[in-house]
C-alpha cells in the first residue's frame, strides 16, 4: 500500500475532526468505558473482538494474522488474546477449509451482543451530539454526511450499523 503524504491542511482537518469525535464520544456520560470494563476484557481482548466483529465480510472470517497486523500487534500476543477470547466463549477459531495453517475467527452470538452493545455505547455519544446541534448546523452538516456517505468503505459501515439499530 502507498504511503499517503500529509499536509499541514490536512493534518489541522484532521484536528478539527478529532475534537468534534472526542465531544461526541464524551457526550456517553462514559457508557462505552463502563461497558468495556464490566466485561472483564483486557484492552488488547476489546480490540481484537471489536475487529472480528467489524471485519466479518461475504468473503468468510478474518483469518488471525490479519487481525493482528491490523491492529500492529505480534502474532503471539493476538494469539493469547484469542486464546481467551475462544476460553470465554466470545470468538469461535476455525481452521481455513482452503489452508490448514491459517485459522479464522468468527465471534459467537455472545461476543456479537458484547460488541455490539460498546459500539452501541458509543454511538449514544454522537446522538447527544446531534441532539445539541442548531438547525442551521444541521442544515450545514447533513448535506456534508450525505458527500462522504457515497464513498462505499463510509456507506458499508453505515448500512451495516443501521441494520444493526434496526434489530
């Protein structure tokens, strides 16, 4: 993958955004903090299950190097957290039909609903958010959302979290 170069425009964006997302998530009273703590999770363990629930696609599981790598962490130190993550009964491990050596993680519906309960968690942030806003804000801002939302990565997030409040 090429390297992207920065900006400093893009960089003082990149700021502007940040402060609108750390509002919008502090506007949750903390409830995705309490939700991850009362797990029992360690960070590392939240991590790797937010990124097998998030990364499930038509193409099957993530396999669990691909999990590691996207999260920058050693192989070893995935495995552990899957190690405990299956132990617990969150994540089910599968051998690759295809490639014996490769394995695949699958969450259960139990490690589905903890996911989806901390996303959901955090979500509630953004619509305190848009409950605060004034009606010229939200005039400016839908039309920008509804931009962004044509890139298909943007979109596909969208549907599937829309699917998932629709349940």
């Amino acid at each position: 993958m090429e390297a992207t170069t920065i900006t400093r425009s893009d960089r003082e964006l990149g700021y502007q955004l940040g402060a609108v997302m750390l509002k919008c998530f502090g506007g949750d009273g903390g409830a995705a903090i309490r939700a991850i703590d009362e797990s029992g999770l360690t960070f590392t363990q939240m991590k790797v299950l937010l990124t097998v629930t998030g990364e499930q696609s038509d193409d099957g599981a993530p396999a669990q190097k691909l999990v590691a790598e996207k999260l920058g962490l050693s192989l070893a130190s995935a495995s552990r957290a899957v190690d405990d993550l299956v132990r617990q009964g969150l994540v089910a491990r599968t051998e690759d039909e295809q490639d014996r050596r490769m394995r695949r993680l699958t969450p259960t519906a139990e490690g589905q609903g903890l996911a989806d309960r901390v996303l959901a968690a955090r979500l509630e942030g953004l619509g305190h958010f848009a409950a605060s806003l004034s009606d010229e804000e939200r005039e400016l801002l839908e039309p920008a959302l509804a931009l962004l939302l044509e890139r298909d990565e943007i979109a596909e997030i969208y549907r599937k979290y829309r699917r998932a409040a629709t349940r």
